[in-house]
C-alpha cells in the first residue's frame, strides 16, 4: 500500500512537471526562440503556447520593443586635430528575433562599437567648429550606416542622437572669449545703429518743426500784412470821410478871413508847446492875421462898434459884468506889448519883412476895437 501511494505521487509530480514544461505563457511584445535538442525549432508568439516537454526548450526570451541605449562619452580627433569628448544615444528595435540570437552573439555592444567606430570616421573629416553646428548631418550619417550593418542582425536602427560634444578646456575657453568678443560688437553695431537713427530721427523732427515753424511766421507776416492794409484802407477811408465831413461843415457854416485867422492864431501856442522847443521862430505870415484879424475884430457879428455904456453879448441873455476903467486900460495895454513882442519877434526871424510889420502893427492897433 505505501508503495502504490509513493507510486502515485511520483506519477503526480511527473504530471505537473510534464504540465509546466508544455504550456508556456509569452508576455506581449516578446518573442520565445525554441530549441529541440540545441537546434532551433520554432519562435513563439505572445500568449499561451505548447511545446513538447522535456524535447523542446524555451533558449531565448527576445524584446521586440524599440530600446534607447546611451553609450559613454568617446574621444574623437577632428580633422584639425584637437580631441573632443561625443557621447551618444541610440534608439533601435529588433524586427527578426532568429537573426538578433543566432547572427550576432551581443548586438548591443556591437552596436556600441559601430557607433564609436563610424563617429569618429565622420567627425575625423571635419573641423571643430564643422563638428559643433554639423549634428544633423552626422546624426543622419550614423544613421544610415548603423542601419545598413545592422540590418543582417534583425535589428533596425530608427534614430541617432548626439547627447554632448565637449571640446578641450582651453578651446572651451577661446570659444567663449570669442563668442563674448562677438556679441561685443554686435552690441556696439546695434548701440552705433540705434544712435544713427535717433540722430536722424532727431534731425528729421527738427527739419520738420523748422518747415513748420517757417510755414507758420509766413502765413502770420502775411495774415499780418493784409490786417495792416485792410486798417490802412479803413483809416484813409476814415479820415477822408473825416476831411469831407469837416470840409463840408467849413463850407456849410461860410467862414470869413477872421474865424481862419482867429484859428490861427490859437495853433501857435500849441506849437510851441513842449520842453525841447527852446527857440520859437515866429512865421512870416503871422503879420497878415493879425492884420485881418484886427480889421475885422469890429464887424464881428454880436459886438457893437460903439460903446456907450456895458457891452452885451447878444445870444447870452444875461447880462455880462461892465468893465471898469482900470480894467479896461489894462486889456489895452496888455494888447499892446502882446502886438509889440510879435513884432519883435517877426523882425528877428525874418528882416526882410520887417517894414511890413512895421507898417501892420500900427493899422492893427488902429483898427482894434475900443475897450
């Protein structure tokens, strides 16, 4: 009995080992490579498979996912010479899981070593400076030539990326001196053109605010001229309405030699009239007003010629105040030395004339009204 029971579970246990052996689970995205008897058999799919226990065997679990592998930093000698530090990133998949196991024993350290090897043939073709702005074309380089080699290993490369390119320190240093001395004098080009145009700027505003300014006083001096000419025209027209008007009035009111000579006679105080006028020079004709004036003194209208008693002015009505003896001596001889001093005076400015006023001055005096 106890042998039939041990029978049983080594039955048991060879069963489910036997089991295990068979059914075989894939993840997805993967690819099992199965061998019989160290020969390659058949690749399993993901999902649930079966394969012959103890006969076939799983080898190789492949990834078919795309993988991004990053290679250390590698020195490369450019074509002048100098030595830079090129790290890179590659981004590749396996397309055939046969060929990536049995045509190639490590296809990511021979990825690695093509790289190095086909980066340094590209970059030993160029300068540095062709090297720091020439990614793409050595990206798309790299590229085509690990796709090409890789492509009997089941593997296609999709993309190459250069991570870092690290020249020398001291050339790092020159660059940056460079590049610093550069934008110095982008910055004084761009300082010296910003000044240019604000000075044009500033000269055209100021050409402008001249023409303006200039535009402005001609049509003021023009504006002004003709408010000048207008008030001109309007003050000649003024006072000759004005001479008409008086001339006019002269005519309607039939002045005599007397009124004209009476006026006269009223202007010439007026003349000498002033601080600065420190010699007054008597006219010549001052002789004859006062030879009208005194020949007409008694025909004036209003004045009787005799005087019998206190004279009345006749458009008053009030009677004026009589005049005494006294006063009137003194009106005469006041008129006197006024008639003498004229004399005098025309005698001095002119001795041509003076018979003539000599020959007035006692006619005048005689045809003076009595006082």
């Amino acid at each position: 009995m106890t042998g039939l029971l041990a029978i049983l579970l080594v039955l048991a246990i060879f069963v489910v080992v036997a089991l295990a052996r068979t059914v075989r689970i894939v993840p997805q995205a993967r690819a099992g490579i199965v061998e019989r008897f160290g020969k390659y058999r058949t690749s399993l799919p993901a999902g649930l498979n079966i394969v012959v226990p103890f006969v076939d065997k799983v080898r190789y679990m492949i990834d078919l996912r795309e993988q991004v592998v990053s290679f250390p930093p590698q020195p490369v000698i450019t074509e002048d010479n100098l030595v830079v530090s090129i790290d890179t990133v590659i981004y590749f998949q396996v397309t055939d899981p046969v060929s990536a196991t049995y045509e190639i024993a490590n296809y990511i350290q021979a990825i690695e070593q093509l790289t190095m090897t086909t980066l340094r043939n590209i970059v030993g073709g160029m300068d540095l400076e062709d090297t720091l702005t020439s990614r793409d074309s050595i990206n798309s380089g790299l590229r085509g030539v690990l796709d090409e080699a890789t492509g009997k290993w089941g593997i296609r490369v999709n993309r190459v990326e250069l991570k870092g390119i690290d020249p020398p320190p001291s050339i790092k240093d020159s660059m940056e001196k460079q590049m610093r001395a550069d934008r110095d004098k982008r910055a004084a080009i761009l300082t010296a053109e910003g000044q240019r145009q604000s000075a044009i700027l500033t000269a055209e505003g100021n050409k402008q605010s001249a023409i303006l300014n200039a535009e402005g006083d001609r049509q003021a001096l023009i504006l002004r001229a003709q408010a000048d000419r207008e008030a001109a025209i309007l003050r000649s027209q003024g006072e000759g309405q004005a001479i008409q008007t008086v001339f006019q009035a002269i005519h309607d009111g039939r002045p005599d030699q007397s009124l004209l000579a009476y006026q006269y006679l009223q202007m010439m105080p007026k003349i000498a009239e002033g601080d600065a006028n420190k010699v007054w020079i008597v006219p010549s004709e001052i002789g004859k007003a006062l030879e009208g004036l005194g020949s007409t003194m008694n025909s004036l209208q209003g004045i009787p010629d005799e005087v019998d008693g206190p004279a009345k002015r006749v458009d008053m009505g009030a009677e004026a105040p009589q005049l005494s003896d006294v006063g009137a001596a003194s009106l005469s001889d006041a008129h006197d030395e006024v008639a003498a001093a004229i004399a005098a005076a025309e005698q001095a400015a002119n001795p041509r004339t003076a018979s003539q006023a000599e020959k007035s001055a006692p006619e005048a005096g005689g045809d003076a009204p009595p006082q």
